[in-house]
C-alpha cells in the first residue's frame, strides 16, 4: 500500500502524513485549548496536555478529510501528497489517536470532558463534504472548533463550565466567523464556478466584506462590554485596540492580503488576551 503520490519509502510516506500539519490553521484551536486552561485558574499540565493532543488529532482529522474529498472525489485540487489509501490511513489514526485521547479525558476528568471533545472531530470530520456545502455550516465550522477547544481546555480542568468561558466562546466565534467570511472572499471566483455557496456567492463580495467586519465589530464590542460587567478583566480591552489596528489595514486590502493580516491580528488578539487573563495588569 502506497501513502505517499510523490515518493516511495518511509520518508516520502512520512513526509506526505506531515504536510497534513498545516501550522496557520493548526496553532489557533491549540492555543484556543491552552487558553481554556488557563482561564481555569490553577491547571493541571498533564490534562491539559491530553485535551491539546484530542484538538490536534481533530484538526489534523478535518485537513486530510478535505484534502482528500477536494482532491480524489470532486476533483477540485490540482494535486495532493496522499493516495487514496494513504487518505484513509491517515483518517484512521488521526481518529484512533483522537478517540484514545477522549478515552484519558474519560478517565482522568470524567464523561464530560470526553463528551465536550467530540464536536472537535465530528467538526473536523464532517466539514467535507456534509458542511462546506452551505453558507452558514462553511463558514462557522471552524471558528465553531475554535470555540469549542476553548469550552473542552476549560472543562477539563474544572469539570463544569463557566460564564468567563463561555463569553469568551462566543467572542471568538464571532470574531473568527467573520474572519472566515473574509478568507473565503478570496476564492470567490473559483467557488462560484462550481456552485460552491460561500457567503461572497451568496450575498456578493461588498457585501459579505461589510458583514464580515461586522461581526468583526460586534466581537470587538462584546470584549468591551464583557468587561465593563466585569466578566472579562478590564485589560482585555487592550486586545481590542491591538486587533482593531490590524483590522483597519486590513479593510483597505484585497482578500489575500486581508485575510494574512486577519489572521495574524487573531494571533496577536488571543495573546493579549492570555496575558490580559494571566498576569490582570490593570487589575
């Protein structure tokens, strides 16, 4: 059985599983798990751990899914590093180490905490081909794991859920969802040739850009608003002002470029949060 489309051996097969590793797209649910711990307080590394790898193993579940219905059954992508087979291989033990990380959360927290990772992977498994084909499940699916990583870190270390971690869900699921709106803009030709409905198919790109940057704001203002009720530590409002400078340069650029800078303004946005969480400088 052959793994790899570009080489024979251990290490062409090893280097097609790892091109699967997609960094961009990999770090946020990771640092969105890790944030979930540290929102609890006083965390335990080992759990922590385990629920990070079940996010891993779900991520890495969504990207050889979708490479491989993009590329061997809709024929979309011009190429692929993965066989069929290879496909189905990598699938396997993405989802067996998944459901064995579920398995420690199960018996290190509890049926909750194994029961809050499943969306995670049925998220990353499902996004190709049952959610990408409307606009609403393309577009929230993975902020909707974000979120989801957020609520499981956090669970896992206290064995319940609470009002902080849910408000921070909820922002970023917005900001992301509007986010993602943005980035699909980008292959706003393409999709529209194979009936692909994005929100820029459906509602145009002018205005699918002013509802992404919509969403952007409401996230932005629910920061704030989150803490002035006290929800949030007061110097959360610095990740508003630290994203909101990323965002105006990004509303002057065209998608690609926009979605880069996007992107990085999220990174850079969950930072100061963490720090904001962590160390409560204005506290």
């Amino acid at each position: 059985m052959h793994v790899s489309r570009h080489g024979r051996g251990t290490r062409a097969d090893l280097g097609a599983l790892a091109s699967q590793v997609h960094p961009v797209f990999m770090l946020p649910p990771l640092a969105a798990s890790a944030f979930g711990a540290v929102l609890a307080g006083s965390f335990s590394l080992g759990v922590a751990a385990v629920h990070l790898a079940a996010m891993f193993f779900a991520v890495y579940t969504a990207h050889v899914k979708d490479g491989f219905v993009d590329f061997h059954v809709r024929g979309e992508d011009d190429d692929h590093p993965l066989t069929e087979s290879g496909c189905r291989v990598a699938l396997a033990g993405a989802s067996l180490g998944f459901f064995a990380c579920a398995a420690g959360l199960l018996w290190l927290v509890g049926p909750g905490a194994a029961a809050l990772a499943l969306p995670a992977w049925l998220i990353g498994y499902h996004h190709a081909p049952q959610l990408d084909t409307n606009p609403v499940t393309t577009t929230t699916g993975y902020p909707a794991g974000i979120a989801v990583s957020l609520l499981g870190g956090y669970y896992a270390q206290v064995g319940a859920l609470g009002v902080r971690s849910l408000a921070f869900a909820a922002v970023l699921l917005v900001l992301l969802t509007g986010v993602k709106v943005v980035d699909d803009s980008k292959d706003y030709d393409y999709d529209r040739s194979i009936d692909k409905r994005t929100v820029a198919v459906v509602l145009g790109k002018p205005a699918a850009r002013r509802f992404a940057y919509g969403l952007m704001a409401a996230a932005m203002a629910g920061v704030v608003a989150f803490a002035a009720l006290a929800v949030f530590p007061p110097s959360t409002v610095l990740a508003v002002a630290a994203f909101g400078v990323v965002a105006a340069f990004a509303a002057r650029s065209e998608p690609t470029v926009a979605t880069m800078l996007l992107v990085r303004g999220c990174y850079v946005f969950l930072a100061v949060l963490v720090a904001a969480v962590w160390f409560e400088p204005l506290a």
